[in-house]
C-alpha cells in the first residue's frame, strides 16, 4: 500500500472515531434528556392523580356526612315515633291499672 493509501485509512479511521465518539455523546444527551423528560412526566402525572384522589376522598367524605345527617333525621324522627306510641301505651296502661285499682278498690 502506498503512504497516501495508509494515510487515508488513518483519516477515514480518526473520522469514524470522532462520528462514533459524536454518536455516543449525542445518545448519552438524548438518554439524559429522555430520562429527565420521564421523571418529570411521572412527578406531574403523581401530582394530578394525587390531587383527583383528594378530590374524590373529599366528595366521598361530603357524601358519607349528607348520608350520616340523613340517617340521623331518620333515626330521631323514627325515636319520636316510638317515644309517642309509647307515651300512648304509657297512659293506657296507667288508666288500666287505675280502672283496675278503682275497681278493686270498691
């Protein structure tokens, strides 16, 4: 082979080294940027699913207390029901004993 034949081969070798030295940096660049571009897309997309479960946690929490304040009404207005009938039974049964001491009693 002749010097200039050698000494384009050294070229062409360098100039492949230097475009493979370029390409490693260049997808090392893009690798960081990729990755960076990843966890910022994971830190936001957290933020947004954690912000919609709080939403969510919280209509839940005001759902369960309207359910807890309807049951509520629920419960003292069936208390007051039972309270009445049982007034009623009370003073029944009281004129019962009555009527029967009444009669005893003569």
């Amino acid at each position: 082979m002749s010097k200039e034949t050698v000494q384009k081969i050294r070229e062409t070798e360098a100039e492949a080294a230097r475009i493979v030295a370029a390409a490693e940096a260049q997808a090392r660049a893009m690798r960081e940027q990729t990755e960076a571009e990843g966890r910022e897309r994971c830190r936001s997309t957290e933020e947004a699913v954690s912000a919609e479960l709080a939403e969510m946690l919280e209509q839940i929490r005001q759902k369960t207390e309207e359910m807890s304040e309807h049951m509520m009404e629920e419960t003292r207005a069936r208390a007051e029901a039972v309270a009445a009938t049982a007034r009623l039974n009370r003073k029944s049964a009281e004129k019962i004993v009555i009527r029967g001491l009444d009669s005893k009693c003569r």
